[in-house]
C-alpha cells in the first residue's frame, strides 16, 4: 500500500471571502489551452483504480455494476484531445496514477497541467491533485473551496469557477488547470526538482458523510450523485510544462533565468547566465500564440508593446530545455 503524506499548508494569499481565477478565456484566468506550446511533454505511462458509481450506495443493485467503468485508461496518456468521449472516468473517490518519460521540475510558473472534460464552464467535477518522487511518498497541493456546503449540488447541477482552488477540473474540456510546485516545495517528502508520479484522487462532492475536504476543513461541494459508468472525475491528460532533461548545464538553467520589467509598459528584456540564442512565443489565456522571436540573447530587448493589457505566458525553448513565466502587460 502506497504510504501517502497529507501536508496542510498555509496559503498567504487565501481568505474565506477571495474569490479566485475565472473560467478559461476571461481576464484573469489560469487556465491552459491544450494545443499551448507549453507543453513539452505529457504522461507516458498510467495506473487506475476506479471508484463507485455513487460511494452512498454500493450495493451493485443500484446500477448493475457498483464501480465506474467508462474509458480505458490509456485514453489519458499523451496530449488531451478535448474530446469529451475521449477520457478514463474515475467514479467516486477513484484514483489515476500518471508517469512521464521524464521527471517534472519546479521551473518558472506552472509545472504540469490536468485535463479533465467538462462540456461547459460551470459543470465542473473535481480532484485532488498529489505528487511523489518515488511513487511512495506523496504530497497533497493545498486546495480551497469557497462553494457552500448547506444545500447539496445535484448530478447536474452549476460550480462558479472562481470559488475553486487548486483542484483538478476547475476549467472546461480542452483547458487545463495548472499546478506549481513552488507551493510544496519545502516538504521534506518529495524532490520538486524530481517528480516522478502525480496521483488525481477524485473528489466525492456529497456535504453528507462520504464528502471530501478543502485544506481548510471545508466539505467539496460539486455534483452529486453521478451514478453512471462515466461518473467521477473524468481524466482527458496530464501535460508537462517545466521537466528535467539530460544536459546537466540547461537542467540547471532554471535557477538563472529572470525576466524583467514585470509588469511591463511594452519592453521586456530576459536575462540568463547559461544559455543563449533561445526561442521566445508568447500566448495569451486561450493558448494563443500572439508573438514569437528566435535567436534571441541574454538581456536583449523584446518589444511587446503591440500586446494589449493582461496576463500573457512566455515560454523558452531550445535544444530540450523549456521554461515558462507569466508577465503582465500594463
């Protein structure tokens, strides 16, 4: 049996009345088209142990079988498709297990991604997400849930986004929700510069006794019953965006890199000690590119100032190496 360590961690910036990142394609989202060129790899290889058609009644006279059943796991190994059939459903408190090719690392920004396939922004069913770098050991991202927990969800009912935190399935089919490993790097649990398995725990969203809890204590509220061979979590891909590679003196460029002025007024300048004439693409939350330079060198001027206001991702490639920021135009 797998040991798996729970961390509970504080969150500076969370308060019980904040609201958090909107749906994918508004101002201010977090989430990550599939086709973003951030990605540079994703999950190789995959474990899945599935949970009940409805955890409240297990008897298999419910629904002729007790446990989901719809999709084979293999559909959740490389990109997500964003196609809704497309995808492994976990079923309540089911759990998928993902490796890569290559260990994540805890580069700049968002590491790794999850897909899950909600067919619009408010129908969202959800997960824990957990990392380990030995496939024994895992450690828990601290999440946060702001929906009321006094008048249950129903199998069809609506979840607002932003009242959501670092779980699996806050955004629609096609769109990730990104993690970083920066919130859980200190555990003495994991390397985060090795992260070798990453394990999504579905959430069972009932606020009776079978629910699950926030980091906080607070009950998960999302649909509930989902008593069909498709109900739970239903995982389309795990999409890497920071892992390590084989070169040791790029590996480590991670920790040289730094891109400045952020916020900027429409010039950014991109400083590294270690490597030189990288590519530059640039994309806004819908995981458009909307501007790319090649060749470019340590602190050399990039001009950005035809971008309107917003949040953008920057991602920098060459020869294997891949990193990403966020930066905010004025």
């Amino acid at each position: 049996m797998n040991k798996i360590i729970h961390i509970l961690l504080f969150i500076p910036f969370v308060t019980f009345s904040q609201s958090y990142a909107p749906p994918a394609g508004q101002a201010g989202s977090t989430a990550i088209e599939k086709d973003s060129p951030l990605f540079s790899s994703w999950a190789t290889d995959i474990s899945v142990t599935r949970g009940y058609v409805n955890i409240e009644d297990t008897t298999i006279e419910a629904q002729g079988s007790n446990k989901a059943s719809y999709g084979a796991p293999t559909n959740a190994l490389g990109p997500a498709s964003g196609n809704a059939a497309d995808v492994v459903s976990l079923g309540d408190s089911g759990i998928a297990i993902l490796t890569f090719e290559n260990p994540i690392i805890n580069g700049a920004g968002y590491d790794f991604a999850i897909f899950e396939n909600s067919f619009n922004d408010d129908y969202l069913e959800f997960a824990h997400v957990e990392v380990s770098s030995d496939g024994v050991n895992y450690v828990r991202f601290p999440s946060h849930s702001e929906v009321q927990s006094d008048v249950q969800i129903h199998g069809f009912g609506s979840t607002d986004a932003r009242r959501i935190y670092n779980l699996a399935g806050k955004y629609k089919g096609g769109y990730g929700t990104p993690f970083d490993l920066e919130e859980i790097k200190d555990s003495s649990s994991i390397d985060a510069n090795n992260i070798t398995h990453v394990k999504i725990i579905d959430v069972v969203g009932s606020i009776g006794e079978s629910g699950t809890f926030d980091s906080f204590g607070n009950k998960i509220n999302e649909p509930f019953s989902t008593p069909y061979e498709s109900g739970g979590f239903d995982l389309d891909g795990v999409g890497v965006i920071n892992q390590l590679v084989n070169n040791e003196s790029i590996k480590s460029e991670v920790d040289f890199l730094k891109i400045f002025p952020n916020p900027s007024n429409g010039t950014i300048f991109i400083e590294s000690t270690k490597i030189d004439n990288f590519d530059v693409y640039i994309f806004n939350n819908l995981g458009q590119t909307v501007l790319e330079f090649h060749k470019i060198k340590s602190n050399q001027s990039i001009r950005i100032d035809e971008l309107d206001r917003g949040v953008y991702h920057i991602a920098l490639i060459k020869d294997g190496f891949h990193s990403s920021f966020k930066v905010i135009v004025q």
